[in-house]
C-alpha cells in the first residue's frame, strides 16, 4: 500500500521509468495515518477547512489531543484548535471562506460564536464594504472591535451573579461554561479578558431570569416598579445618576472617602429607609432598588451622619473640581487644535498648488507613510502581495510583526508605487456576500496605465466557468439517468487466485512483471500479482505490497490514439481492438460490471488523474468508442467520466 508518494508513483510512469525506488515500512493503521496527515499539510492547494477536517479526523479516531496531534506535524495546540474551530462555521460562513470573501482570521472569530444567527450577522459585517470607505472590508481590528460589541458581553456588567448555577438550570455557573474566554485560552487567545461571554442568547435569558425573580420580589413586598417613559424621566443614557432617587447600592463617600470601606446608602439607612421602588434603567436594563433622594438625605442628616454644607464651601468646590479637569485635559486639547491647525493651513497649500504640481503632491514618502499606517489591516496573504515577496504560509515572517512596515521603509521608490497599485487593486477582486458586483472602476483604470486588455481577461475567464458548469451540469444528468437505470449483479469469479511463485524485488517496476512492452498480461499473471500482494498485506511477503501496482493488465505502450470502427469491434465480439502478439483481448466490459482505470501510461492527458481509481459501468460505448464509467468518490474529482476501451479493465 502506498502511504505517501502516489505523485511520485504517477511521475515515474509518466516518465518512462522502468523501476523507481521506495522505502518499504510495517506500519500500524495509526501509523499511516500520521504519515499521510502530514504529506497533505504540505499540499499547495489546502484549504483551511480541509485542514481543520484533517486535524479533527485524527483526533476523533486516534484518540489523541490536539497538543499531541500539533507535536506530530509541527503545529502548536493553539494552532489545531483554531483550524479545527473552523469546522463550527454555519454553512453560509464555510462556504463564503471557501470563496475567499472572507479569511482564516475572519472565520476562526465568526466560528467562535455559538448561536447561528449571530453568526450570519457577523458575516454579513465582515463582508460588507464600509461606509465612506474605498471598497475597504473591516478589517481583523476593526471586526473584532465590533464583535466585542455587538456579539461579546463583559460578565462584569451582568446584571445577574455569574456564578449562580441555578439561574437557568440548563447553563449553569457563567464560571464554569466553555463560551466564557476565560474557561477556553486556546481559541479565545486573542480576546482582552477572560470575563467576557460569547453567547448573547444565553445572557440575555439570564437577565430575563434574574429580572423576573427580582420582580417577584418586589411584588411581594408591595413595590412600586417604574419602567417605560417614566423610567426614562429617572435615568440617564450616558450616566448611572439617578433624577430625584438614589441607588440603596450607591456608596457614601461624603460618610467614609476611602472607596473601599465606603457603606452603602441602603445600610446607613436602615430600618429608617423610606420606601423603596424598583426602577427598571430602559439603557441598560438594569433593575435598581431606590428611595427618593431628599427622603433619604432628610434620614442621613437626622442621623447625624451628614452636614449641610454652606454654599460658598460648595462653589469653591466645583472651583477646584473644573480646575482639575481642565488641567488634566489641557495635553489633549493642544494637539487636537495644532491638528486642526495644520489640517486647515495643509488645505490652504493644496488648494493654491498650481495644475503643473498637483501630481507632485502625491510623493513616495507621502505613499510610504500612507501604506504603513495601514498594512497592519491586511492579512498575511495580502500583505505578502503588497510587499511583492512570496507568501508563507507556514512562515510568514516576511508579514507579519513589524517586517512590512520596516520593508516598506527601506525599499525603493518604484517599489512604493507598484506596492500603491497592487493595495488599490485588492478591494475589486471579489463580491461582497449578499451584495451585488459593483463596476471595477479602479480595474479599469489601472489597465488602461498597464496597456492590459481586460476584456480579453474577463472572456476567458467567463468561458472557463461556463465550461466547467456545463460539465457539473453534464455530470449531473448523466448520474441522474444511471440511478433510473438498474444494473445487473456481477457473476461471481469461478477461477481461483493463484499462488505467488517469487517475491517482488526491492525496486518496484511502473510496467508488467515478467512481460515485454507491447505483449499482453495473461489472466494467470494477474490473478498472481493480486495473490502477491494479498500475501503482502497479510505480512507473508511484505516485498510484496506493491503487486497490485505491477498486476496491472494492460499493456506499457502508450495509448493508440487511432481507434477502430464500432462495426470491427462488435464483429471482433466484444474485443479491445488494441493488438498485442496478433490477437485480440477479451475486455469483459458491459453495464453494471465494476471496472478498475488504468496507470498513467495507458490514459489520455484528460483523463490521467483518475488513474488506478474505481467505478462502475453504466452506459455503453458512444459514438467515440467509450464507456461512461460512475466513479467512486474520492479527492480527484470522481463523479461520471468516459474512458475508452485501453483505459478501464473489467
């Protein structure tokens, strides 16, 4: 059995070689696993998903960690669980990963959230261009800034105690729950704090939970609740104060100024407390036990607990207070009024800049700032074309950090300029999610400075995806009409596997064993190579396990590109047509019959990946000589495909 290397294998008889070397192993199933895990990480064409799926599968079925699957292929824990969150995207997010709407970084922060609504909404975000901006997405800043406001809720603004666990009986304590970053560090790394939830439907049922117990209570001490508009006559939008109540929660510094010690109002009054209401804040929701403020100052001064301060002490009061704020601002306000300055001084120049300057205003050191200040937005991917430098995935030390901005700093001016063009080419080279394509003006544009036909780019590029969507449509009916179609039982074989009569060597042949090019492989020959390799698996020739391989019933010689008439082969009784030692070969080919597809050396270029791959007949030959073969599934496509007669065997 090959683990790895199956490119190699199809490259050598491509090649022409006779023999190729190869390291023979007796490995466990989980063994070969990991072998073969590691051989597709390194594929070019890996999507983060399949990655993610890869790590998942060996963790499932091998029993492993994800640290102790991360040891094996050289990742950290962090980054195996990051991929394998991948997998929690709803289908709309894995799809617009798939399409490079979004990126890794985008969907590992939507994957991230529990609840699939508010996961479509947070993609709908990321894929939205901002307003007022040049075709800009949000970047990973940007969208994490508003999942932290939209999607993550601080646990220290609750309104109910985190960790009572019988609050709602089916989550439990907000301590102990999974959603919390602070309960999972590995995909939550990036997040500031470790208090903060990321299932807002869980809060909010929660707060209703906790709203409704307070209410009942204050029901049954005969409260009076203010909510709607005349909560919004007490409460504040941008302030906890309340209009004429005082929280019984509030703490007294005019009692006691340490900050940790101050008693609470509801204490220092006691059993004198006038009477409480229950306020609902409608900004916040909040539910606030209060008194009327000058009821309960009337209490705290007949306690002695407060004085009356005169008013000329309460304006040297404020004095000092606005003093202070003033002097703490005073940094603040200078640069924000020199920036004005400069910004109304700069428009003044622009503008008095004659017609035969104006292209001068737009330098290298203006782009090069410019750029710099926003490369951090760009994932590794996109900076890596920026910087016009290959892309790493795996080492991405060219992008990321401070290397972009120091590369940006020391290159060249052209550089700078090619660096602009590509930055502003980026924004059209997709479509939104949900949103219609727009006109590629800035495509357009920068074509007509490159002297580039993007006409003659788009049509081709239309072409090839109306060529490949007729197939899928093409492929699509061809299955549907082999499902009405039933196929008849394979017969048994009757003639009994033959014994092996030597052991493969230790080089591995791409041709026949035991047979000159162009001759054929007899029925005995390959019912050997199948014994040889069956005794290989079973351990009793382990030389052995690359026969299947070598028991290959079709002859080395290219394919004959010349095929005879329907008419000749139907005379011939159901013969290849391909002549090898002057007679025909009997091909067993009908509908229903399961057929194995040829190596690479007997394949047309069309159909050469589909090599070694199996399927089962289920339509006769076409007017071309071939038959339409439904192929198992696999990673090279499958589905219906047309072989002809030289390239599948019965």
């Amino acid at each position: 059995e090959i683990v790895a290397g199956e490119r190699r294998w199809l490259a050598a008889a491509i090649a022409g070689l006779d023999k190729v070397p190869f390291m023979l192993r007796e490995l466990t199933d989980s063994e070969a696993l990991d072998i073969q895990l590691i051989e597709n990480l390194a594929r070019e064409d890996l999507t983060p998903l399949e990655e993610g799926e890869a790590f998942a599968h060996r963790i499932e079925h091998g029993g492993l960690t994800a640290e102790q699957v991360g040891a094996k292929v050289g990742r950290s824990r962090e980054y195996v669980y990051s991929k394998t969150k991948l997998l929690d995207l709803c289908l709309e997010a894995k799809e617009a990963l798939r399409n490079e709407q979004i990126d890794a970084s985008h969907a590992l922060r939507i994957a991230r959230i529990p609840d699939v609504k508010l996961q479509i909404k947070a993609l709908e975000y990321a894929t939205t261009v901002r307003p007022g901006s040049a075709g800009d997405k949000p970047s990973v800043t940007d969208f994490m800034r508003w999942l932290q406001q939209n999607v993550m809720l601080k646990l220290n603004s609750a309104v109910f105690k985190i960790t009572d666990a019988n609050l709602l009986a089916d989550a439990g304590s907000c301590k102990d729950c999974m959603k919390r970053t602070g309960a999972n560090p590995d995909i939550f790394s990036d997040v500031d704090g470790a208090d903060i939830c990321t299932d807002p439907p869980c809060f909010n049922k929660k707060s209703d939970a906790h709203r409704a117990a307070i209410l009942s209570k204050a029901e049954a001490k005969g409260m009076r609740v203010i909510d709607g508009a005349e909560a919004k006559k007490v409460c504040s939008a941008n302030s906890s104060a309340l209009k004429g109540y005082s929280a019984l929660s509030q703490q007294r510094m005019d009692v006691n100024d340490d900050s940790d010690n101050a008693p609470k109002l509801g204490k220092l009054l006691g059993k004198d407390a006038p009477d409480p209401v229950l306020i609902e804040n409608p900004y916040t929701k909040e539910l606030i036990e209060a008194v009327p403020t000058v009821e309960a100052e009337a209490v705290l001064l007949a306690k002695g607990l407060i004085k009356v301060t005169t008013d000329a002490k309460s304006k040297d009061d404020d004095l000092k207070h606005l003093t202070e704020r003033l002097k703490a601002g005073l940094k603040r306000d200078c640069e924000k009024g020199a920036r004005l300055a400069m910004y109304s001084a700069l428009m003044e120049a622009i503008r008095a800049t004659t017609d035969d300057k104006a292209a001068a205003l737009v330098s290298p050191a203006l782009l090069r700032v410019w750029l710099t200040d926003r490369v951090d937005e760009l994932d590794h991917e996109d900076t890596a074309d920026v910087l016009q430098v290959p892309y790493e995935k795996d080492n991405p030390t060219a992008t990321s950090g401070d290397a972009p901005k120091l590369r940006l700093q020391a290159c060249d001016d052209a550089t700078v300029f090619r660096a602009m063009a590509i930055y502003l080419i980026q924004d059209e080279r997709g479509i939104p999610y949900g949103s219609e394509a727009q006109p590629h003006l800035i495509f357009d544009a920068m074509a007509s400075r490159t002297q580039l036909n993007l006409h003659a780019v788009r049509k081709d590029a239309e072409q090839a995806v109306k060529d490949d969507t007729a197939e899928k449509i093409r492929q699509l009916k061809a299955e549907h009409a082999a499902a009405r179609k039933p196929a008849p039982k394979q017969p048994a074989p009757t003639t009994p596997l033959a014994q092996p009569k030597d052991t493969a060597p230790a080089t591995a042949s791409t041709g026949t064993k035991a047979k000159a090019r162009g001759q054929k492989m007899s029925a005995e020959d390959a019912q050997s190579g199948i014994a040889q390799a069956m005794q290989g698996i079973e351990g009793k020739a382990a030389p052995a396990a690359l026969q299947p391989v070598l028991a290959w019933p079709f002859p080395t010689e290219p394919v004959d590109k010349a095929k005879p008439s329907l008419k000749a082969e139907k005379a011939a009784g159901e013969t290849t047509g391909r002549q090898g030692q002057g007679e025909a070969v009997s091909t067993g080919l009908r509908i229903g019959v399961r057929v194995e597809v040829g190596g690479p050396h007997v394949l047309r270029p069309a159909v050469a990946r589909f090599a070694g791959l199996v399927g089962i007949v289920t339509a006769e030959r076409n007017s071309k000589g071939e038959w339409e073969v439904k192929l198992d599934k696999n990673g090279r496509g499958g589905g219906v495909r047309m072989f002809t007669t030289g390239e599948i065997a019965a």
